[in-house]
C-alpha cells in the first residue's frame, strides 16, 4: 500500500463514521455519502464515502485522483450493481464508469425506483 493509499485509509476512517452518524452526517449529506459495492475480482463488500451530486435518479461521483485509486475500476466497461446511501436510506443501483481522454474518471450511477 503506497503513501497515498494509507493517508486515503486513514481520512476514509473519519468521513464514513461522519457520513454515517445520525447527528452529524445531515450536515454532509447533500454532498457526501457512502457507496457499497462488491469486487468483481475479490468477491468482497466494501462500503467507502465519496462526494457526489445527484439529479433525481441519476447519481454522479466525480473520481478525484483516479489513478491512486481502484475502487472505481469495478465498474469500467462494464456496469454493475452499487448501494448508495442517501438521506439515511439505502438505494439501489447500477453504476458504470467513464474515462475521458484528459483522464477524468466519472461513475454515474442510475438509481432503481423504489428502492
């Protein structure tokens, strides 16, 4: 695990009990969440708080340093499912992500109704 990777371990450790606490994480909520997801190649759940932005049932989390991170990568190519957890509820959904020529990643993300 590089510097970077230990330093994102360690911040991660902090936002997601923030994202997720009940009294503190309405301050957060419009901006930050917590996505759930399993690795293709692993087979294991990982829950990890990104920022993102939301339009009606379309979610969008905009990638930052993409290339220290791999987490993203689940869903390059190929799209699959993902739990987001928004306003306290978790929500369904299938998640796939895009890599521009600038090397900008994105991981859009359509909700499922009624979940």
């Amino acid at each position: 695990m590089g510097a970077f990777q230990r330093v994102a371990a360690v911040a991660n450790s902090v936002v997601k009990p923030l994202v997720l606490s009940p009294r503190w994480g309405r301050l957060v909520e419009g901006q930050m969440t917590v996505i759930t997801y399993t690795g293709r190649r692993s087979g294991r759940t990982f829950t990890t708080p990104v920022a993102y932005k939301r339009h009606g049932d379309e979610v969008t989390i905009k990638v930052q340093f993409p290339d220290q991170k791999k987490w993203w990568r689940n869903f390059l190519d190929e799209d699959g499912p993902i739990s987001v957890r928004l306003h306290g509820v978790e929500r369904d959904g299938t998640a796939i992500a895009v890599r521009d020529p600038q090397g900008k990643v994105m991981v859009n993300i359509v909700l499922e109704p009624g979940t």
